[in-house]
C-alpha cells in the first residue's frame, strides 16, 4: 500500500529488464495490469517511460511492431476509461499519442487535437496541442504547414520553442540535418529551445532515418564538449547517443562508441564517462533483447 515502497519494487522490476533477467514483453504486461492501481503520478509517469523503452528498443525484433501496436491500443483503453480530467487520463494518453503507430491510431490523435472527437474529461491546453502536434509530424502526418498554424494560435516564447521542437521531428532527412545544425551547431539557441530540438529529434518511426547522424554525433563531440556551455554540451552528449540505432543493422553503436573511447583516451574525463554510461544502454539493450527472445 505505501508508494515509496510500490517504487522500489517497479525500480528493481526494471533492473532486472536491463538485466537481461526479466523479459521486456513480461515487464510491459506487468504495467498493463498494475498501472491503474498507481496513485502517483511520478511513479505512473515512470512506469509509462520505461514501458515506451521496452517497445521501442527492448523488445526482440520479430515481436517488436506487433507489442506496439498493442500497447498503443491498450493505453488509449486506459486513456477513455480512466477518470475524466484525472492526472491518469492525461498521461495514458500523452503515452498513447507518442506510441500511436497505425493509420487509425493516428487519425484518432487527429481527431483530438482537432476537436472532431472529445475525449471526456481531457483539456487539450496549448502545451498538449504542442505534444499531440509533434507526436503526428513525427509520424508524417503535419509538417511545416500545421507547425506554422499552430505558432499562430501560440505566438509566445513557449510557442516558438514548442515550433522549434516540432519542426526538429518532421521525417526527413532534409528536416533532421536542420535540427542537427541547430540543436548542436548553432550556438545562438536557448537551452530550452535546444532542449525541444534534441528531444524531437529522436522522434522517429524508422530509425534508418538517423543513421548517419551516428557518425555525426562521434565527430561532433569532443569539440562539443570544448566549446559549449556545460548544460548544452551534456544536452547534446546524453540527447543526441544513437541508442536509437542499436536495431540499425547497418551500424555497429557499440563498436563506435569503443572506438571513440580508444581514441579519446584519458582526455576530458567528464566526457568519458558521459559516454561509458550511453555505453551501458546499450549492452542493456542488447541483454534486454536476448532475454525477450525466450518468451
């Protein structure tokens, strides 16, 4: 019954998914059946976080896009049967927008946000238009045109940070060289809006997609590291590692990571150790997957 204590066992039950002791699909059906049960909010939040790890990364390939498309069903359930207005709906379906990943979830996304179906209970406020619009950019349906319309209706500081963001997920390689350039390049931006670009930036549905930012990212950062405030530098550092490329085929992020590692030496050993901890997600990722496969 105490939520100090319900943490601490959600902690270990997550531990041992990076483990490689506790499959992840096993770990996703755990939340599933416990969440609604959750009565904090931080505790909830991190449950859902984690979860969306499993599904994107944890999960073994050949089981990966059937999980997510039924955990993006089970969590819009959660979202309409949850109590109206409540701490729950809100984020069971924030969770299933970034999840939504077939033509009807995303048409549902749409239809929220454009108020052709009222959720009961949900106030879709201006930073949940931001989060909705995103989320369906991401998955190509709004671009720039939307972006530009929604910036309209929010012409604050919120709402050019919230465009910046936006703009940094649009699917094309032409829109992640942008974001790119201004997330970690451009040393004009405010650590908010970096924020925004760099955490929209990862938001993709084909991880293929960042590829050769990989490579990118090895060359980028040391200089990085030498010339950026310490906030943005550990911004860019933790931000932009390609876990997302762990399942790329075409890459080796492991090997790339050591590689780099070799290189740098005793060099800037705050860096170091940024690195060497991105390191451990993935091996945690490559044992979370191997575990997976026996269910």
């Amino acid at each position: 019954q105490d939520p100090l204590t319900r943490a601490l066992v959600w902690g270990s039950l997550w531990d041992s998914v990076r483990d490689g002791e506790l499959p992840a699909r096993t770990y996703i059906n755990l939340v599933l059946d416990a969440i609604t049960h959750e009565t904090s909010s931080m505790t909830r939040m991190s449950m859902l976080a984690r979860m969306r790890t499993c599904v994107l990364i944890y999960v073994t390939e050949g089981m990966r896009a059937q999980t997510h498309d039924d955990v993006a069903a089970k969590l819009v359930a959660l979202a309409m049967g949850a109590d109206p207005g409540s701490d729950q709906q809100l984020q069971y379906f924030l969770a299933f927008a970034g999840l939504a990943c077939n033509p009807t979830q995303w048409e549902f996304v749409e239809e929220v946000l454009n108020g052709v179906f009222e959720v009961p209970g949900l106030v879709v406020d201006t930073d949940v238009r931001w989060q909705l619009l995103t989320d369906l950019v991401a998955a190509g349906r709004r671009g720039e045109t939307e972006i530009g319309a929604e910036l309209a209706r929010d012409d604050t500081l919120s709402g050019l940070e919230n465009a910046e963001g936006a703009r940094a997920a649009i699917p094309t390689f032409e829109a992640k060289k942008r974001a790119w350039d201004r997330g970690v390049l451009d040393e004009t931006v405010t650590n908010a809006t970096q924020r925004n670009i760099l955490a929209s930036f990862m938001k993709v549905k084909d991880p293929v997609l960042l590829r050769e930012f990989a490579v990118e990212y090895f060359a980028q950062i040391e200089k990085t590291w030498t010339t950026r405030t310490n906030e943005m530098a550990k911004n860019i550092v933790q931000m932009m590692y390609p876990l997302r490329s762990v399942n790329d085929p075409e890459i080796d992020v492991l090997a790339m990571t050591d590689a780099w590692l070799d290189e740098l030496g005793s060099r800037l050993p705050a860096l170091r150790r940024l690195v060497l901890a991105c390191r451990e997600e993935v091996i945690c990722a490559r044992m979370a997957q191997k575990a997976d496969a026996t269910v």
